[in-house]
C-alpha cells in the first residue's frame, strides 16, 4: 500500500511516498520505523482514510494512509 | 437562510501569502448582507522569530507550508459543522490557509465570521482558529536569514496563549 508521507518525515524519508505491505497500523508503524531513519524518535500521528488512528487497526490494502509530523497551521 | 450553511467541503487552501487586498474584498463582498450586524476576522502573519537553540539565534525570514490538502479540507468541514452548531445565528464563516513559502511580515492565514450580533462573530472566530492549528494537517518549514531550517510545531498545551 502506498503511505503517504508530510513535512520533516518526508524530509528524512527523502520521498513523499513510500510503497509498504502490511496486515495492521501496528504491523505498518514497525515497518516504516524500519525505513524511515530517526522515525522511531519523532512525533507523529498515522492517518488512515483522512482519521488519525491511534488504537492498532487492521488494514486491507485499500486504505488510504498518511503519516503526520505535528501540525502547524495557522 | 444561505447556501455558507450547507457545508458542502471547500478548497481553503491558497498558493501564497493572502494579499490584504483579498481581505478588504471579502469585507466588501458582505455589504449586500444586511443581516449581518457585525464582522470578526483574525489574521495569521509570519513572524520573524529568533530560534534559541540554533547557532547565533538564527532568524525565519520565511514558512514554507505544505499540507495533507483532503484531510485538512475534510476536517475543515466538521470545524465548520460545530462551528454553526455551536453558533446557529452565524451568518457564514470563511477560512483561508496559504500553502509554500511565505515571508515573515505576510499574511498565511485568515478566520472570518460575520453574525447578526458581535458576540457570535467573536466567539466563533476564537473556537475555528484553535481548532484549526490543532487538527489540520498542515505543516510548516521555517526558512532561516542564515541558511537551513526547522520545523515548526504548534504549541497546543493552551491554545488561548499560544503564540499564533
């Protein structure tokens, strides 16, 4: 599945996508973890189909999914 | 009473800084309201602030904004849902957000509520831009005088004194 991804996560992941297979947002945090250098140390929130999802959850493939630095808007 | 009051989801974003002549228009737009006894507006501006931790207080000169567009529009239209429920006398409500690099001293940002009566407008206002800085996906790069960058974070422990 495709993840997007936004702000300083970006900037580490060097991409502004990352293409990922994974059964669960617990299974998906590990994996980008994995890949994402420093990620493991950063604050961020996953969002699946535009709702940040805090409690694992599984996924299907055909989810939309995003990872969110914190926010600063305004 | 309008069609502000249908919530149908809207594009907030604009490419750039908000020209204040963008403002004046969206005031003069609302001469044909009569309704409308009075108007609340708060505006975002860039600020050039001095980042204590980096070598020699390096200062923004600019914020380079990029954002989750569909989420942020999304939840832009459940704001504006409690919005109205929390303030049905509100005439309409209209909400602005810059997106790429704007310089210290632009605007970025604009809450506009016009009611029948201020105290409305003004509460109204208030509620939409916390709500806004802490659940739009947006995310903003400050761009340093001196070369590099750092990613600013909404201060969210108390929305009321936050810097803006």
């Amino acid at each position: 599945m495709k993840v997007l991804l936004f702000g300083m996560i970006a900037e580490k992941a060097g991409a502004t996508e990352v293409d990922i297979t994974a059964v669960s947002t617990h299974a998906l945090k590990g994996e980008l973890e994995q890949r994402i250098p420093g990620l493991d140390r950063m604050s961020y929130a996953l969002a699946v189909d535009r709702r940040i999802v805090k409690e694992d959850a599984p996924l299907t493939g055909q989810e939309e999914i995003a990872l969110l630095p914190p926010f600063a808007g305004g | 009473m309008s069609g502000e009051k249908t919530h149908k989801q809207r594009d907030i974003f604009v490419e750039g800084a908000i020209p204040a002549s963008f403002i004046a228009e969206s005031i003069a737009k609302h001469a044909s309201r009569t309704d409308i006894g009075g108007h609340e507006i708060f505006l975002g501006q860039v600020r050039a602030d001095q980042q204590p931790g980096t070598n020699n207080h390096q200062r923004t000169v600019a914020i380079d904004y990029t954002a989750y567009r569909d989420m942020a529009n999304e939840q832009m239209t459940f704001i504006r849902e409690e919005a109205f429920a929390r303030w049905p006398q509100m005439t309409c409500l209209h909400v602005h957000h810059s997106q790429g690099i704007i310089k210290a001293g632009e605007l970025c940002f604009m809450v506009f509520a016009s009611a029948p009566h201020r105290q409305q407008a003004r509460e109204a206002v208030a509620f939409v831009t916390d709500e806004v800085k802490k659940r739009l996906p947006i995310f903003g790069k400050e761009i340093f005088a001196e070369g590099g960058h750092v990613w600013k974070t909404n201060d969210l422990r108390d929305a009321g004194s936050s810097p803006a």
